[in-house]
C-alpha cells in the first residue's frame, strides 16, 4: 500500500497482512457476551486484544509495516513518536525483525511504558511537551 496514494486499504491488502502476522501475531479469541446481545439485539463479539503480543492491537500495525520495508531499507532502523501502545507494538514488531527502533515518547508518559518500550531493545528519546 503506497500512503499518498491509497487511504482506505482493500480486502487483499488485508489478506496480505493476515499472510504475514500468521505465526506471529497471536490469533486473540473472538468473545461473546449474551447479556450485550440481548441489550442491543444483535450478536456482539469483542475481540481480546489485550491477548496480543505487549497487549494491544498495535503490535500488528507495526509488524505488518516494518515486515513490508525491503530488507536493504531495515538496516536504517525505524523511528516512531508515541507515549505508550504503538511505542511497545513497533518496538516488539522491531525486535522479532532484527530492525534497529527509535521511539520518541514525551518525558510524562508513564514509567511503566517508557521502560517496557526500552525492554523490548528500542532506543527510547524523552521530549518535554511544554518547550
């Protein structure tokens, strides 16, 4: 998918991403909750992604986009600015490829997530959001 070019992806784009997350994203359950079906008359299903790798969904955007840079390209790393979920899913995605990450997260995003970010081998980059 070329980002100036194409917004919305296709139904092929998305069997494409599903090729390349098999055996590494984890397959998350589809849950069912009778009481939701019955308040809003239709069946609900809520996907368990907090089942996924660092627990969120972030982790198969950013696999799916680091595994689609040719492999000459990889070497030059990857840069993300985030403060929290998409930090850790391009850092784990980042890891399992052997691609070198750069995360820019503000100074006041919570410790847990600046040291799992780091955990996960990023280089992490503090910013002051009030300068």
């Amino acid at each position: 998918m070329n980002a100036e070019t194409k917004i919305i992806p296709t139904f092929a784009d998305v069997e494409a991403a599903a090729k390349k997350l098999a055996g590494v994203a984890v397959r998350t359950p589809l849950l069912n909750f009778p009481v939701l079906d019955e308040r809003l008359g239709t069946r609900v299903f809520l996907k368990a992604e907090t089942m996924q790798r660092m627990g969120a969904f972030k982790f198969r955007g950013a696999y799916n986009k680091i595994s689609s840079i040719p492999p000459e390209r990889r070497a030059a790393g990857v840069v993300a600015f985030s403060s929290g979920n998409h930090a850790q899913g391009v850092a784990a995605a980042a890891k399992l490829l052997g691609v070198p990450a750069v995360i820019v997260m503000p100074s006041d995003a919570p410790l847990l997530k600046r040291e799992r970010t780091a955990s996960l081998g990023a280089e992490v980059v503090l910013y002051d959001r009030d300068k």
